[in-house]
C-alpha cells in the first residue's frame, strides 16, 4: 500500500492496523468512528494541526518494513 493525503484513513488501517500509533500521536483518539474511518488524511491531519506531508512520508516508511 501507498499512502497519499488522499487515502481514507479507514483503508490505512484496515490494512495495516499498527498504523493506529501515528493517528494517536497526532491526538486522533477516535479511530472507531465512522467520520474518523471514512474521511482522508489530508483531512485529519487539518483538522489536528498536523502536516500532511510529514503525515504521508511517516505512514509510508512504517508500511515499507
């Protein structure tokens, strides 16, 4: 898998659920919910101050181990 800001934060866990540590870090403590699952990173990462860029390159080396 390879995460843009585009990609649904739903789909980053459904396949990689040890992926929930960085959404957690950036203070996205609701993983569970339907809003927090369906909406993209780029989204979240707005929404909780976070930069993007940064976000995707994170979640892309995690996923590359």
């Amino acid at each position: 898998m390879i995460v843009t800001k585009e990609t649904c934060i739903g789909d980053i866990l459904d396949f990689d659920r040890t992926t929930a540590v960085y959404f957690l870090e950036m203070g996205m403590h609701c993983l569970g919910c339907p809003s927090a699952r369906g909406e993209s990173l780029a989204d979240a990462c707005a929404v909780h101050g976070v930069d993007a860029d940064e976000m995707v390159e994170k979640l892309n080396k995690h996923l590359a181990k």
